[in-house]
C-alpha cells in the first residue's frame, strides 16, 4: 500500500511537470522504480513512513495548487527534513537529537586535531592553530557523503539500471537548474546535509525519504537514456540484485 | 613546441623530481615487509645469482607467505651493486620509472586527441597526484608495471598514427610483456588492455599483417612466466593465495553444499561487484584512500587531491567533448581498470589499483580543460581553484613528508634498520645474535628481521643460502631469528639479544646494551646482553 501510494503520487508529480508524449525509456524506468529496493524498504519508525507519505503528497500538491506554493513546499520539508532525520536515526520520536549517531562528537577526530598541533613543530605554534583547527569538519562531511556515493550503495537502493537514468538527471540538474522545480536546490542541500552530518549512514535509512526526489531525477534522465542500455541494465538489474541468495 | 611549452615542461619534471626523489630513506621511515624482500633478493642477486630460498634466477620470487613478480627484483640488481645496499638502492628504480610515467603521460594524451595544453596539464596533474607520488617513493612492483602499461599503450598509439609503424609496434609489445613480468594485477589486465585496443582498432589490427605478429610477439614474450606459473600451479604461485573467493566468510558459503550453483553465482558476482565499488567510492580516492595516518585520523589524504573531484566529475560527463575520437576507449580503460584488483582478496589496495591511475587522471584532465574554458577570462574562478589545489597539497604534503613517518612508522617494521647499525658495530663482541621477529603492542605482530638485519649490515648473502629453518625458528650465520620465551630462555655470556618492547627479560640477568625508538618516541627494540 504505502509503495504503491508513494509511487503514485511521485509520478503525478513528475507528468505535472512533464505533461506529453512520454518516451519509452520512461515507462521502463516506471516499471524499474516499482522494483527498486529502496521503495520496499521499512524504517524503524512507522512515522518516517507517514512522512514519505506526505512528503510525495506535498510535492503533487505544490505541482497541482496555482497559488500558495510556498505553504506547500514549506510543509513538504518540514515533513522531509522530519522524516529525513527520524529515518536516519539522527533524531528518536518524537524530536530527541541522538547525539551519538552524529559526526560531530566522535573523540579521534578531537584527539587528531590536538595531536598535530602539538607535533607540527614545522611552523610556529600560532600557526598550527591556524592550520589544525576543528575546520577540518569540512573535509570529514565531505568525506562521509562521498564515501556513501558508493556503487554498492547506490545499486542495493536504486538498483544498477537507475543509476544511469539518475546520473544523467543529476547532470542535468547541474547543467541547467533553472529547467528543475526552484525548490530542488533546497532539497539537494538537505539530502547531503542529512548524509552528511550521520556518524554511518545507511543507504536506505538515509534515502528513505527522499524517493520521490530521486524517483523524479531518474524520470527525467530516463528521456535521455539509450534504451537499449538502459533495458539491458535493468536485466542484469532483475538477475542480480532482487533475487537476494542468503 | 614552442619555448614557453619547453619551459612549462621542465618544470613538470622538475616537481615530479622534488617530490619523487629527496628523502627515498625518511618518508616512507623505514622499508617495508614487501620492500625489504625485493630488496634482499635484488641484493642476493647481485652476487649469487640465487634468490633468497636459493632458487637460480627465478621468475616467481618467494616472499612471506605470497610471491613475487621477478621484474621489480631484476631492475634493483643495478643500483644495489652501484650503491649497495640501501634505501636508495632499493626505491631509486621506482622513483626513476615514476619520473618517467610523467612524460609518457603527456605524450598519451596527446596521441588521444587532446590539446597541447591538456597534455601538460596532464603531466602536471600526474606529478602532483598524492598516488603516483606514494606508489614512486616505495620499492613496490606496481610503479613500475603502471610504467610500462603506459609506455606499452604509447608505443601502440604511435603505431596507430603512424601508418603502423613496426618500431613502435615491437616497443609496444615488450613493454606491455616487460608490464606482466611487473606485478600480478597486469597479467590479467594488460591482455584484457590489449584485447580492448585490438578491438578498438579493428580497422588496423584485424586488416594488417604486422598487428598479428605483434600479437605473438607479445605472447612468446610472456609465455615463460605462464610456463613457469602452470608448472608450479597449486603449490607457489600467488594468483593461488591472492584470489577473492579466499575471504573467509565468501569461502564458507561457496564450500557449503546446501547452497546452489546459482546462488554461488550471485554471492561471486556481489563479491566482485563489492570490490568494485570500493575500488571507485569517492570517498576512498578523493578524502582517505592513501591511508597514510592511523585510522580515524580526519587528515588522510586521498589518492588524488580532492579538488580534483570537481574536474572528474565534469571530465566524465563531458569527456567525448575533450576526446572526441578516443574517448570511448578512455572509458572503456577507467572502467577495466579496477576489474582485476576486485579480483582480488582485501579490497581496496591502492597497490594493486594503480592501473586506474592514469585512465582517471585523463578525465580529470578534461574536466580541468573544460572548466578552463568555460571560464576563459574569470579571474576568480581560476583564482579559487588554484587556492583550493594549492592547500590539499599543502596539507598532503605535510602530512606525507611530516606527520606520516612520525604516526605510522611502526607499520613499516621501523628499528631494524637502526638497530643493524648497532650491530655492525659489535658483531665481533657476541657469538650469537638472537632476534625476536615479533613487534607492536603485546606483539601481535611478526616482523621479518631476518632480511632487514643482513641488509642492512651487508651480510654476505652466501650465508643466507646454507640457513636452517625448522619450527624453532630460522638460523644462519651467527643469527637466530625466533620468539624468545624468558621462561624457557637460558641467557649465556657473549650472546645479543634483540627484543621488542614488550617482551623485555627478566631484571637481573640481562642489561640494556641498546635501544631504538619511534620517531614518536616510543621504544620499538632494545638489545640486552649478559651482565
């Protein structure tokens, strides 16, 4: 129930925004997210399924509602951005910050940063401040959210085949992101925000959420794809990755 | 070429110099258990022609518990009888052939289509590559093969525009032999390589004659070491201790009978398709894949600096822009590239992955021309990236050249090296040496002082070749390489004892006649004697 209702509303949302002809790659690609892992997936928490829900429910809306769009897209992320962390295991219902589960207060990265300002005796102690500072969290986020963009990762939620049509819509996005809904910027900083900022994310408790995001980025890349690639890739897909051996 | 090109290319090679050669002996600290064996073997060739385990001129060198290729040895007999034995001797053939890779770099990409321009950009990129700089400072195979895997694909380009030049052909055709006997990874890889430039070729390969005698050329070339690897197969070679269907818990599932063929299938192609992955995860190749600190530290350097993420990314999308006629292959090489490493057991090894060095450093150079391009005239953006390289490179280099030999020595097995010139100073005052190989906390692990020690002392290598080996230990000259156990221990006059910090003897006895310590200050050795 919950799949085939997210799934709906994601590709209302899209043919909102994309009426017309459809191509062939597209309907494929519709058949592909029915299967992807990542929609099947049960969080912890029944109210991160209720979010996605209404997360998919509000971006319809924002699609359909002439006026008042802002409401609507306001309520969309707060229902993300709720959903984003209690699927992820950053915050416990209601709202308590598990501050465990953050990258922030993880002792090594502390004691490295003291470590090399005592020992870079290279440059003057003033300086070893300046290079060896907790701003070195910049580089841990990116770190963590480059390290979750792993092939395995993204082919155990997505499956292999969406990957393609994904890559190309993300390309896409940042080709000419004035052509994609103006608040998809927001959303993408928040996915990576909330990749980001998790000690260990998981790939589906911190995708979880945002499917029709990326039920949508891959609709719009499946118009680009070559379809014979692309339907060649979705059987390997079936072959290898859905039937899960022990 | 015009003199600002000359001038911009001595300079690439001047960097690629600075950064490959000053300081072989510091940074790496010490050589490591890999090094120490090529090492130690190139040295007793040099003068027994026998490697360690007295085997004549071998084309597999037995190492611990592994085998080695036999290029890397033979390469190191040179500079080890010009020199002696010595740091410099054992890592001066992969610096050289790292320098080397540089110019070669630039000339692929430009017989791949690209720009004068993208060709030194290229080169520059390689030179500054945190990956290529490492894999140059260490006495390890894969440099080395990585050169000769570039120099094997030039030779063939060349043949390719050349109206099918037979030089270039042959060149090509033993430098990619040259690259199997290299290391392992090329023995897969550079068939396949070639396999994918035949086909690519077709046109050429398949229509004239000489492409066919190049084929057999290169396999008489390397037919040997695949005589050899089938003649001792299931006893030595290492394509046999390496595989990944050796990880333990893929090994269990795959021996249990109640799992069915086609499920080994998928556990098989997952495994593999795992090792990918982690071969490709940004994350390991942009942030932390060097691995040079202790594990958890956030100053890890990635295998390329991380700005170039930005151009990689750009360079994938729009490669067949900056190549418009070899791109395909450029992609079809990144993609190979890390197939054969995922073949094998621990993923991910940058050792074994550097084959996918240059595929990636080629698009990367797209990516820079692409956003040099779109932004011709933009002060700023060239201003920022250029800040951007610049501190990664700070930070890489102050890590590597600084932090790393101080954190990380004791993984090199650092102290033998000193503790053998203690050695050579008493080693008339003692009858017997008696070394025990363990190192680390409560000694969790076993060192290989056997090698380190007669290297660094310049034992005559004929001694090695008479040595005992039993379940004690391991016994030559007036050495003995085994754990010492106080209890069952008879300390005698006229004996030296080496000794890792956690196993010191028992007061009273013995005396401290020596100690090594970490560059961090911690005790590694200490050599005790009687009282």
């Amino acid at each position: 129930m919950v799949p085939a209702l997210v799934l709906i509303f994601s590709l209302a949302f899209y043919i909102r925004l994309h009426p017309g002809r459809q191509t062939p790659a597209v309907y494929l690609a519709i058949l592909s997210l029915a299967f992807t892992p990542l929609l099947h997936f049960r969080p912890d928490h029944n109210a991160a399924i209720l979010l996605l829900i209404l997360f998919s429910f509000f971006l319809w809306l924002w699609s359909l509602v002439p006026r008042g769009k802002w409401v609507v897209i306001i309520l969309a992320l707060v229902s993300v951005f709720w959903g984003g962390l209690l699927a992820g295991k950053i915050v416990s219902w209601p709202a308590a910050v598990d501050r465990t589960r953050l990258i922030f207060d993880v002792p090594t990265y502390k004691d490295a940063v003291r470590l090399h300002q005592r020992d870079a005796r290279y440059v003057p102690f003033p300086v070893r401040r300046l290079l060896f500072n907790p701003s070195v969290y910049t580089y841990i986020l990116g770190n963590n959210f480059f390290r979750f963009l792993t092939l395995e990762n993204l082919m155990g939620s997505l499956l292999l085949a969406n990957l393609y049509p994904l890559g190309l819509g993300l390309a896409d996005f940042f080709r000419r992101p004035e052509d994609f809904p103006r608040p998809f910027r927001v959303f993408l900083l928040l996915l990576f925000l909330q990749i980001t900022v998790s000690r260990s994310p998981d790939k589906f408790n911190s995708l979880y959420v945002w499917f029709p995001l990326l039920a949508y980025l891959i609709l719009r890349g499946a118009r680009d794809v070559r379809l014979k690639a692309y339907f060649l890739l979705l059987l390997i897909s079936i072959i290898f990755v859905l039937p899960r051996p022990v | 070429m015009n003199t600002a090109e000359k001038i911009i290319i001595a300079f690439i090679l001047f960097l690629g110099l600075v950064t490959r050669f000053p300081g072989l002996g510091y940074s790496p600290p010490h050589l490591s258990n890999d090094e120490i064996s090529i090492a130690w073997d190139a040295y007793s060739l040099s003068t027994t022609m026998r490697d360690e385990h007295n085997v004549f001129l071998p084309l597999s060198f037995r190492s611990h518990n592994t085998y080695k290729a036999p290029l890397t040895v033979y390469l190191g007999v040179l500079p080890v009888m010009l020199m002696g034995p010595g740091d410099y001797a054992a890592r001066l053939p992969s610096a050289i052939f790292g320098l080397l890779t540089i110019p070669v770099m630039m000339a692929l990409v430009r017989l791949l289509g690209g720009s004068r321009f993208m060709a030194l950009t290229g080169g520059m990129l390689l030179a500054l590559t945190p990956w290529h700089i490492y894999s140059s400072r260490v006495a390890l195979e894969s440099n080395i093969a990585l050169f000769f895997v570039a120099f094997g694909l030039f030779g063939f380009l060349i043949a390719i525009h050349k109206k099918n030049s037979v030089i270039a052909l042959t060149i090509s055709m033993v430098s990619f032999a040259l690259s199997v006997y290299a290391y392992h990874t090329q023995w897969i890889f550079t068939p396949l390589l070639l396999a994918v430039l035949w086909l690519y070729f077709h046109r050429r390969t398949f229509t004239r004659p000489e492409y066919y005698l190049g084929a057999v050329l290169f396999l008489l070339l390397v037919s040997p070491i695949f005589t050899d690897y089938i003649k001792n197969k299931g006893t030595y070679a290492r394509a046999n201790t390496e595989i990944f269907t050796h990880e333990p818990g893929l090994d269990r599932q795959l021996k249990n009978p109640g799992i069915m063929p086609f499920q080994k299938f998928l556990l098989v192609a997952m495994s593999i398709t795992g090792n990918y992955s982690s071969y490709t995860n940004p994350g390991y190749l942009f942030f932390d894949g060097l691995n040079l600190l202790p594990r958890g530290d956030p100053y890890q350097s990635g295998l390329f600096l991380w700005p170039f993420l930005i151009f990689l990314s750009v360079g994938l999308f729009r490669l067949p822009r900056m190549f418009p006629r070899h791109s395909t292959f450029i992609y079809i090489w990144a993609a190979l590239s890390p197939l054969v490493p995922s073949l094998t057991l621990n993923a991910p090894n940058q050792v074994r992955n550097l084959v996918s060095l240059l595929p990636y450093t080629i698009i990367i150079t797209a990516g820079v021309a692409i956003l040099w391009k779109k932004y011709p005239t933009r002060f700023l953006y060239r201003a920022v990236m250029a800040t951007l390289i610049f501190v990664s490179l700070f930070y890489f280099c102050a890590v590597y050249y600084y932090h790393f030999p101080r954190q990380s020595a004791q993984n090199f097995q650092y102290g033998y090296k000193q503790m053998a010139g203690f050695i050579s100073i008493h080693y008339q005052d003692y009858e017997k040496i008696i070394i025990d190989p363990r190192f680390g906390d409560a000694n969790v692990y076993s060192g290989v002082p056997h090698l380190y020690i007669p290297y660094y002392t310049r034992m005559d290598p004929r001694k090695m070749l008479v040595r005992v080996e039993n379940s004690r230990g391991l016994f030559f000259d007036k050495y003995e390489f085994r754990d010492i156990n106080w209890n069952s221990e008879t300390p005698a006059p006229n004996r030296l004892y080496i000794v890792p910090r956690d196993n010191p003897p028992p007061p009273g006895i013995l005396r401290a006649v020596h100690e090594v310590t970490l560059p961090d200050s911690k005790t590694a050795l200490k050599a005790f004697a009687y009282q």
